[in-house]
C-alpha cells in the first residue's frame, strides 16, 4: 500500500480506518483461497496484481479519467448496458458487493432480512469504503428486485443514482418498456457527460464489449474440457474482475489466459486430476470477494466448471449485432440483447431451466449446485422448479441457501455428502 494511494483515498473521503480493516483483511483470505492453490495458470498473474491492489491503480485510472473531464457511471446488475456508457466516453464499474464486512454497516439502515449482496453494496457507500462508489458521478440501478429498486431510493439520499425500468415479462409489452428504458439511459448519459453518442461511438463500444464477452466465452469453452484447465475459483476471479477492468484490457488479458488454457487442453493437462466430480453453480451472483461456495466445493476434491449466473454465462451470452445503422437501431438491437438475460426476476422465466439444463449437458457436469443468497426471494422461488426440472432430467442438484457470514463447516457437510452420493 503506497503513501499515494493513502492520499488518493482521503481526496476521496474514504474512511481510512475500516478501509485498513477491509484490505489488511483480504490479503490472507486470498493467500489461503487462490494463491495456495497448485498449478495455476501463469495467466492468473494478472488477476492477481489486480487484487491485490484492488483499490490502487484502477481506482486511479478512473480518477485520472475524472480529472480529464470524463464520467464514471457504477452499475450493480448486468442489465445496465455497458455499451451505452462507452460510446459517450464515460466508463463503466460494477459496484456489487460480496463482503460480510460492510454487511453490518448496510444494516444500520436497511432491514436484517435483506440479501447480502445488497447489504453489502449500501455497506459501502454508507460507511465511506468503496473508491469506486466514491469515484463515480452517477449510480444507474435497476428496478430488478425489490430489494435492490427499494435500496436505490435510499441510497439516492447519499449519491446520485438513476434507475431504469426492467420489466418482470418478456412479452411485446415488456420489450417495448426496455427498448425505449435504453433510449433514456442514452439521454442521461449523453446529460451527464455533454458528449453526443453517435453511431460511431455507438459501434465502436458494441465491438469493445463484444470483444470482452467473446474473451469470456472463450474461457468458458475451455472448461468443457475433462481434465479442466483451470479452477472453478479462477474462473470466478476473472469474471469478477471483468466488471470493474477496463473493457479492452481486461479482454486481452482473458484472452492470453485462453491460449495458455487452449495449449493445456491440447496436452491433456488439468488442475484437478480426471475424473473429480463436475459442478454447475447456478443461481444468485458472487460478488468479488465472495469466493466461499466453489472454495468449499473445490476443497472437497470436485471441480467448478460452469456458472449460470451473472458472474458467469448470463453476463456474456449473445453479442449485440454489430450493425452500422441508425442510433435507434443500434440501441434496439441493444435493448434486444439485454432481454435474453434470463434472472429469476423474470415470470415466467423457463428460459433459465432450459439453460441449467443445457449447460449441465454441454459442461458434462455431475451434479448442480443451486446458490442461493438468503432473502433473495427471487431465486429461492425460482428454485423449487429447478429441482422438479432436474429431477425430470435425472441430473444430481444439492440446493444452498447462504449469506456471507462464516457457516463453512455446515455447508463442507452438505457438500461433502452430495459429492459422496455424485461418486456413489
Ligand atoms: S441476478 Fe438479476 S438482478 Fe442480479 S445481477 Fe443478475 S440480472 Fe441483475
Ligand atoms: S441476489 Fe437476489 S435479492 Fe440480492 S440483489 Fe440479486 S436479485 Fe436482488
């Protein structure tokens, strides 16, 4: 941690002393959970620097963008389109949380019995530990859930924040809100920052965030591979990180991560050995650093190979046609793509069954583990017709409800039993 960085946090109003308990936190947490792990991609060294100094040289790239006359805008849901931000030179960041350590702080104001992800995110900003919330010039939230859309009109109190509209159907209705939510977002960002998106601009950023999601597929593709070329909780720290990278960076680096993990599939080369247990993670987002859940899987001998969440495949399924037409058409064709997002915020929303199920087949896994943050509703709902589906399908499923907080020894039990009943 360098003198610099100290200053930079206090220009920010950081509150130095839980921001020291945060990061004085994190380091052995990750020592333990990703540097202890054997035979890591060299690739990974990259995401490693970006850890570990998670709140350094990114938080100043944003800082020096601010200073140049350019816009942060912090983003909690993959809803928000990246896309439209980019093309007015604003740049985005994911803001979602996934520390118990602002949980606490979140609860000062919000009621106990709401999701940790959304306790944790307004931890931050009330308690003044976030550089990136306090980076940013505006928070665009969505009205996903209700206890992110309540948590928006609350946090408004504290910082600028803009939310747009997601509907709960995908009928013609539904999709006409959203195509013209888009067209709105369009005029706040092109307010906040005075630039005029273009169609340039509009094409240049659909291929910047395209090339970002065609990078994650990539990785993604890797996985299918049996020995699995890369860990469950790499793959997660990748995605994590995507979110508050800078988009072309972030997708060179995935990128060289993906021929190393291409030349190791060639060679038959894996970091678990053949035949350990495959695991699908679907449901609820992990928010960096919430690595808990494929930290217990993988310490019990399974391998994490797919994650149908927005952490994993919902954030980077479908690109935006690359399409040189109108501003209009370019945002429609946005506003389209965003709509094949399949969150249990949705009804009905069979969509996502039809994924797990495809991707259990596509990832050959041998079992499903279903993440649920408690107090998500949503997908705690949603989860009683994953279970019918799977049943239907005859694929193992073993379904958590968690938070943040330390129930690791119940959860290694549970795991470890559903691993046992896998292996037979
Ligand atoms: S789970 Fe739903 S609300 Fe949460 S980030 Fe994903 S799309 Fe947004
Ligand atoms: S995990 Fe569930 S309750 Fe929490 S923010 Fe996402 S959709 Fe809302």
């Amino acid at each position: 941690m360098t003198t610099d960085n100290r200053q930079m946090w206090k220009e920010l109003g950081i509150d130095l002393e839980s921001h020291d308990a945060l990061l004085s936190g994190l380091g052995p947490v990750y020592q333990e959970i990703y540097l202890s792990q054997k035979n890591r991609p060299e690739g990974m060294g990259f995401f490693d620097f970006v850890v570990g100094d998670i709140h350094g040289i990114r938080v100043r790239e944003l800082r020096q963008h601010a200073k140049n006359g350019g816009k942060v805008v912090a983003t909690y849901c993959v809803f928000v389109p990246d896309e439209v931000v980019l093309a007015a030179d604003a740049v985005p960041v994911g803001l979602c949380a996934g520390a118990q350590f602002s949980v606490p702080v979140g609860e000062e104001i919000l009621p106990r019995n709401t999701c940790a992800l959304i306790k944790s995110s307004f931890g931050f900003k009330l308690g003044r530990i976030c550089p990136y919330v306090q980076t940013s010039h505006l928070i665009v939230g969505e009205t996903t859930c209700d206890g992110k859309k309540k948590m928006f009109e609350i946090l408004a109190e504290h910082h600028p924040v803009y939310v747009m509209e997601v509907p709960n159907k995908k009928n013609r209705a539904s999709l006409d809100l959203w195509r013209s939510e888009v067209v709105d977002l369009k005029q706040v960002i092109e307010k906040l920052t005075g630039n005029k998106i273009t169609t340039d601009k509009l094409a240049r950023a659909t291929k910047l965030v395209n090339a970002r999601r065609r990078a994650l597929q990539r990785l993604y593709e890797t996985r299918r591979a049996s020995p699995v070329p890369i860990s469950g909780k790499d793959a997660l720290l990748v995605s994590q990180v995507s979110f508050y990278d800078d988009v072309s960076r972030c997708a060179q680096q995935v990128n060289a991560l993906c021929d190393e993990l291409e030349k190791r599939v060639a060679k038959g080369e894996g970091v678990f050995p053949a035949g350990v247990p495959r695991i699908l993670i679907s449901g609820s987002p992990m928010a960096i650093p919430n690595w808990k859940l494929p930290h217990i899987i993988e310490s019990a001998g399974a391998a994490v190979v797919c994650e149908e969440s927005c952490i994993g495949t919902r954030a980077f399924t479908n690109l935006v046609p690359e399409t040189d037409g109108t501003v209009e058409a370019q945002l429609k064709a946005i506003a389209d793509r965003y709509m094949q997002i399949h969150c249990a915020c949705f009804t009905p929303n069979d969509e996502r069954l039809d994924d797990i199920v495809r991707l259990a087949k596509e990832y050959r896994v041998d079992g499903v583990v279903h993440y649920n943050l408690q107090f998500c509703h949503t997908y705690a709902n949603e989860a009683v017709k994953v279970e019918k589906r799977l049943e239907k399908e005859g694929i193992p499923l073993l379904r958590i409800e968690t938070d943040y907080g330390d129930d690791t020894g119940q959860l290694r039990t549970r795991i470890d039993a559903f691993l046992e009943m896998i292996r037979g």
